[in-house]
RNA sequence: GGCCCCAUCGUCUAGUGGACUAGGACGCGGCCCUUUCAAGGCUGAGAUCGCGGGUUCGAAUCCCGCUGGGGCUACCA
C-alpha cells in the first residue's frame, strides 16, 4: 500500500456500470475534476461493480465514452492503471475480505444467517409498532440460528455520536446509537457499499470524499468502518445538491429522459456548454459571470459557495448556454461539430451553411430542421397569383446570376424594389417554392444552398410549369 | 415511523442584521432592427423572501415551532 501523505489531494468518483450515463455522475465527475484540478491533485475513478445484478463489464465504456466527451479525464482508472490498482471493485474482492476477517476476528463484526424473509418480518414488526428499526443481533445471541450455511457479515455498529466535516455545510453529527449493524459482505461474497467504499477510500489515500448529497446519510456508516479499521478519516466530505427535474422530483432514469447523459451528444449539446451548465446548477460564481471555460471554473469554484438546495434542472437555460457556446464557434469549428448531424451534406455545403446557420442553433441538432430541403423534396406550394408573379420576377434575374448569397441578395433586392411591394412578399412565396416551409435561413442562403438548376427547377414548379 | 439535509421571482440564483422601494440570468410581454426564423439593442411584468412565533431600535438575514420538499433507514449504489 502507498504511504499516506495527508497533504496531498486525491478524489475520485465511482459510478457503476449499469448501462446508462448518469448525469448525477457529470456532475460529481466535474466537480471532482475541478477540486483536483485547482489543487494539483490526482483524479481517481474507481468502478463500483458489486452489484451482480445490474452491473456489466463492458457498461464500462458507456460511462468512459461519456466522460470522455465531457472532457472530464481522470488520472487514475481501470483503463489506465494507476498505483493502486485495480480500479475495478470486482477484482478487489480479497481486499474486503481480507478486511472483513480482521473485523471479524477483532469482534466488531459477526456472521448473520438470518434469511431475507426473516429479516424483512422483523422490519415489518417494526413497523408495525411504530418503533425505528434496528437488526435485532439475533445471530451475536444464543437464538441464532443453527445449521446454516448460507451468511452475510454485519459490522456490530458501536454507537456514540459520529462527527465529521463537510466542506459544504460544516460540521456535521450523527447519533450512531440509531444506525442498526448493517451489511458489509453479502451471501454472495461481495462487500456492499457501505464497506467496499471507506475500504477503498483508505486504500486509495482518497483525501477529500466528494459526492452527491444522497450520501450524506452514508457518511457515518462508512466513518465508522474506517475508525474500526484504524485508517486515517479522509481530510472533509462535500456533499453537492442533487440535481432535481423540472417537477422537482429526484431524476430518474425511467422517467426523466434528461438523466441520460448520452442523450446531450445525440441532441446537439456542446460539451463545454453542459459543462458550464452543469457548474453553474448548485454553484454560482458571486459576480454575474455566467460563460465559464474549464480553466475559468477550475480558478473560480469554490465549495463555499456552493448552495444546499438541489437545483431543477431547466432545458431552457442550458438551451441559452448552448446557444452562446455555438455563436462564439468560428467558421471551421462550427462546420466540423455539425458534421455529424447533418450526414446527407458534403463538408463544402456544411461550410457554406454556417454563416447563415450561427445565430439560429439553440442545439447541433437544429440544422438539421433548417437545411432538411437540401435532401427531400419539398411539396410544390398553391400559390396565389399574386405571389406566382413575384416568384416569376424572382426567376427572371436568378437565371443568369453566379450561384452565391451575394450577388442572389442584390438581384432580389432588385426585383423587390421594381415591384414596389415589401421584400416579403418576394421572399415568401420563393422560400415556399424552395423549401416547402415558412421558416428557413435567410433567401440569399436558402438558394445558394441548393444547386441552382434544383432551385430553379423548384421555382419553376411553383409557378406551374416544366423548367 | 426514525434520523439527516433543505426552503428568496415560473426556473437557476445574489443576499451572512440597517445601502432591499429584494439585484442578476434564463424564460415570458412590449418596442426597435429585419426577408421568415433567429441573433442583437432597449424596455416591462414577475418574489408580502413557505407559514407562525420570538430576539432586536431594526430581520430575507439570528433563535424556536410548524408546513412542505428531498435523502438515508436494502444482502442497490
């Protein structure tokens, strides 16, 4: 084992592989990232796989796959080794074990063979009487049952008062006499979470646990697994806010599609502006500052000012973030990013797009909408003769024009002005020609867009008529 | 039920006893710009600071109670 060095900062973030990118786990992740970041630290991640049931090995890669794209690196992992490997709690089963032998060969733990349904009758008794549920140790008594095989291991909980720090709400305590002994090897042989974690953490030289707020009531459980281990305690805690959705329920994976980290990429959402949404929900900066880089959140976050509340998560903000984010992109950037949402485009007519496509993109995703005339044929629109005539206006001057926004705007600035009528009623019907919908980039781009015999061709039909 | 955490505009938040007629951002309304949609500029509405008691000359800010929300209370993590 590495030698403890208390000044040295290590943090890390453990999600299990069960097939879904949390954004729980962005969050903790980024928040991880930046304490290490702004302290010159080491970033560990540690898979927590001990739950046979749910957990996959190669789940793995969906949560790599989604922090990688977040930018959110770690130091130490499965993939990457590290001093204290592994990384992966399924394969540091002798470890637990090794741990739980010597609670149980110190007394402070024991051999449970109460059975699932005894347990679950006890809880119900329990409740029945409206009193708070404790196990009942019957297995440390002369009522445990006999001729059995089958165990968990409990630790034999000491009770007292747990104290500890947390960087977010300070000093925190909890009265141990009410925690009942809990589980810390399963009849399966793994250790849950309660024990694998703190056992980790020691081992790892983790300095600073930092974590949702649904842990904060795990705290004293895994406090006390390491006091009876002798280990050091971690230097603080800090438990963030959950993030809540919009109904302000806890988000759920079944019934929040926004949970799904995954979903952001498919959707068209930079990476770097989630990212600064995601600071930005729970923490705020003290000045009006809302557009962070990386580095500007490593310099500026602080756990002091982090709120106690959970936050709503709110499409409409991050929209705005991810809106500014694209308009800041330049010209080249912002063709390789859409690249992927716009597979029936070659990369020239991407390029072209993108001056006309900036201001209008809440999400990557958008331009799709926009350009979708470029690869489908539109319906031919029921003009009213009125606009037929101003379309055949249109055709007049386009036909002998070069195909680019430029001189396109001029020429129809042109017709415009001789019809003597506003520019929309020359624009519209022409838009509707070409593109089959109201709303489309502005007309200059909208034609330049297509090859010009497609567009004219398109105009023509309108108009009734063969090219 | 028990324990713990929390509570300011619809949402994210500023605020740490007097500068608060409670500030900003998103969203929403109006106006301007304009070629549709955006973007941009200006502007407006929107919170009796969850409720009730205290403490104080004075409370969004401190204390107590209540209510409401969330978490833990699993051989899930």
């Amino acid at each position: 084992m590495a030698v403890p060095d208390a000044s040295k900062v290590r943090v890390r973030i453990a999600p299990s592989p069960t097939g879904f990118a949390h954004l729980g786990t962005a969050s903790t992740a980024l928040y991880n990232a930046l304490f290490a970041r702004a302290n010159g630290g080491t970033f560990v991640l540690r898979v927590d796989d001990t739950d046979l049931e749910r957990n996959r090995p190669e789940y793995e890669l969906v949560i790599y796959d989604a922090l990688h794209w977040l930018g959110l690196d770690w130091d130490e992992g499965p993939d990457k080794g590290g001093p204290d490997a592994p990384y992966r709690q399924s394969e540091r089963r002798d470890l637990y074990r090794e741990h739980a032998a010597r609670l149980l060969g110190e007394g402070k733990a024991y051999r449970c063979y109460c059975t699932r349904e005894e347990l679950d009758a006890e809880r119900k008794q329990a409740q029945a009487e409206k009193r708070p549920y404790k196990y009942s140790r019957r297995c440390l008594g002369p009522d445990a049952p006999k001729d059995r095989t089958e165990f968990a291991v409990r630790f034999k909980v000491p009770g007292g008062e747990v104290k500890f720090k947390d960087m977010i709400r300070g000093d925190m305590s909890f009265d141990a006499d009410l925690i009942g002994d809990f589980i810390i090897v399963k009849s399966d042989g793994y250790p849950t979470y309660n024990f694998a974690s703190p056992v980790d953490d020691a081992a790892m030289n983790i300095s600073h646990v930092i974590r949702g707020e649904e842990h904060l009531s795990n705290t004293p459980y895994q406090l006390m697994i390491v006091d009876a281990l002798g280990y050091p305690r971690p230097v603080a805690y800090a438990h963030m806010p959950l993030i809540l959705a919009k109904d302000g329920a806890k988000l759920s994976k079944r019934k929040h599609p926004e949970a799904n980290l995954i979903l952001y990429r498919e959707e068209g959402y930079l990476p770097e502006a989630l990212i600064n949404y995601l600071a930005l929900l729970g923490w705020n900066p003290g000045t009006s500052q809302e557009i962070f880089t990386f580095d500007e959140l490593v310099l500026a976050f602080s756990f002091d000012r982090v709120q106690h509340a959970g936050a709503r998560f709110d499409w409409e903000k991050l929209n705005w973030i991810n809106g500014e984010y694209i308009r800041r992109l330049d010209d080249e950037e912002l063709a390789q990013r859409l690249k992927p949402f716009l597979p029936k485009l070659d990369d020239a007519t991407i390029r072209r797009a993108v001056p006309a496509l900036r201001t209008r993109l809440p999400k990557l995703k958008a331009a799709a909408e926009l350009l979708e005339y470029l690869w489908t044929e539109p319906p031919a629109p029921q003009l009213e003769p009125e606009a037929a005539e101003r379309v055949r206006a249109a055709m007049a001057v386009l036909k002998e024009l070069p195909w680019e926004p430029e001189p396109i705007h001029e020429a129809l600035m042109g017709v415009v002005e001789k019809s003597g009528l506003g520019p929309n009623k020359t624009f519209m019907p022409v838009r509707l020609a070409v593109t089959g919908k109201k709303i489309s980039p502005p007309i200059d781009y909208t034609l330049a867009l297509l090859p010009k015999d497609v567009a004219l061709s398109r105009l023509q039909r309108a108009v009734g008529g063969s090219a």
